[in-house]
C-alpha cells in the first residue's frame, strides 16, 4: 500500500496509502500530550513493579525492593489497635468478674468488644442476633440451663458443654428411654402428654396422669418433682414453655426416646481470657443476664464490698 500513499493537499498530512469507494484515511500523528502521558504511564508501570509486588509466580509474587504488601499494612493496623486496647484487655482480665459491675466503664467496653467477638465466633450456631434454633439456644431470653450470671457464662464459653476430652466441661445425659428400651412407645406418649401440660400445652387427660407417675420414677430425679429442672446437673425446666428441641409431640416423643446430645466447644483452649471475658458481658447484656446468686441476697451490698463472695 506504501506506493499509494499521498499528501493530502488540504490537510497536508499523507494518507494511510488505501482508499474505498473514494474515501481515504490521513495517517494524522498522535497528540503530543497523549504520547508523553503514555510514556509516563509505562516508566510509572515499570516503577511499580520494581518497588511493589506485582509479577505473580507459582506460590507468591515479587516483593519489590520497598517490601510493602497490603497484608503486611493490615498486620500492623491490627497490632497498633492491638497495643491500644491492651490496656483494656489487662484491665478486665485483672477485674474479678463478680465485680464488673462495680465499673460501668469497663463493663460498657466489655460488651462492645464481646459484640465484635461473637459474630467471629458465635453466629454460626447462635444466629446473628443471638435468637438460635432448635438445638442452638436463644441467648435474649432469661431461660439458662447452667445459669447466666456472669461468672456462669464465662465458665460454660471456658469449658463448653459436653467435651468428652475435657474434665471440667459443663456435662449432663438425659437416658434414651426408647432407644435404650427403658419405657415402651405407649408409656413415651403418655410422658409427653404430662410434660406439655407442666409446658401449659395440653390439658390434663387420664395420658397426662399416667404420664405423672411415669415422670416421677423416671424424670424426677433431675427435672424435680415439680419440673422445674435443676441447673446442677444442666436439666432444663420444663415448666416455662421455653424448649431448645420443641414442645410439639414429635419433638419431645424423638427427645424422650433417643435423647439430644448438644455440644459446645470450649473456648478456653481457642481465645485469650480478655476475649472470654467480653464475651460473657456481651451475653449477659442482650437480655437474659442474671444477678449472681451471692448477691441477690444482698443487694443493698455494694458489689466491691466483699472479694470472697460466692456464686
């Protein structure tokens, strides 16, 4: 095409050399301006990958001569924020937790940093608003197996429920009456009967009144007499309509028979105690937080009074 190339007198500016149907395309030079911001944009490109890592390899990429990575500037980020809370951390780990009330202040920062805690740790099985699922608790209501004073909390979050590896683990078994062969279907279906009327969900019927008798020589011995549970050994009350599995008769009738089994981990061995600790405080504070026992009795007391106070 070169020898069909020409200037094109108007212009002045030689043309590409090829042309269709009468028309012909001027090979017009690129601006100036345009060209210099492409060349500075190619030294700027060599430049960044000199000094920052850009050429990706098989299991990394080239750190660059100024060793600067984003993970690296998070890292720092996180321990500056690290180093500002720690007197924090120090302060509540140091605090008896029977007395964190006694410092509205700490027990405030307690809470906020539990928040953040719990929906990294916590959300997974508790549901982000801490409202659970069958066999998840909700944690907003004041319904406790164990209790939910704060020194409760914190001990279950420290040595979970029923982690066969650990000795201090919180740890009750309710026995497979059907499964284990120990009550015959008809007798489960009239302990059901008699465990929703103690819920308020059925009313009393010659099933329920078997049932009683049934309870009594079976259930008693941990839900007590009057079903409303016993938090030493973990049973629950049976008598608030509140239930981890479900209060309709397939529930309790797969309860009675096989048993549940739920397990939480302990966190002791997974989070530093500054973290347990906000934990437990974020817990208390959604709503179903509790008075320590020790306390209750005397609540004119102030809660710095006594340091040998037992829950």
């Amino acid at each position: 095409m070169s020898e069909n190339k020409r200037v094109d007198k108007p212009t002045g500016t030689e043309t590409v050399g090829h042309e269709w149907d009468g028309i012909e395309e001027l090979d017009t030079p690129m601006p100036r301006w345009w060209l210099w911001t492409l060349y500075a944009t190619i030294i700027w490109a060599i430049g960044y990958v000199i000094l920052y890592p850009a050429i990706p390899m098989v299991n990394s990429a080239s750190e660059g001569l100024l060793g600067w990575s984003s993970r690296g500037e998070y890292a720092q980020a996180v321990s500056a924020r690290e180093r500002e809370l720690e007197p924090i951390r120090q302060a509540l780990v140091s605090t008896d937790i029977r007395k964190l009330h006694g410092s509205p202040e700490l027990m405030q920062q307690a809470v906020e940093g539990g928040r953040s805690a719990f929906k990294v740790h916590c959300v997974q099985c508790h549901g982000s608003g801490a409202a659970g699922s069958a066999g998840y608790p909700n944690l907003n209501d004041d319904d406790w197996l164990w209790g939910g004073d704060l020194e409760a909390i914190e001990y279950t979050l420290i040595h979970g429920i029923r982690n066969p590896d650990h000795e201090q683990t919180r740890f009750s078994q309710m026995p497979a009456f059907g499964r284990d062969g120990i009550l015959q279907p008809g007798e489960i279906q009239d302990l059901v009967s008699h465990v929703r009327v103690l819920a308020g969900r059925e009313k009393q019927s010659a099933a329920a009144t078997r049932g009683a008798m049934l309870f009594e020589a079976n259930c008693a011995i941990c839900h007590g007499s009057d079903g409303t549970g016993d938090r030493t050994q973990g049973a629950p009350n049976l008598t608030d309509a509140i239930s981890l599995y479900g209060l309709d008769r397939a529930s309790l009738t797969n309860t009675i028979t096989n048993s549940r089994y739920g397990v939480m981990p302990r966190w002791g061995q997974r989070l530093d105690s500054a973290t347990i600790r906000m934990l437990a405080a974020y817990v208390y504070s959604l709503g179903g937080g509790e008075k320590l026992p020790a306390l209750e009795a005397t609540a004119t007391t102030p809660v710095e009074s006594d340091g040998d106070e037992q829950s």
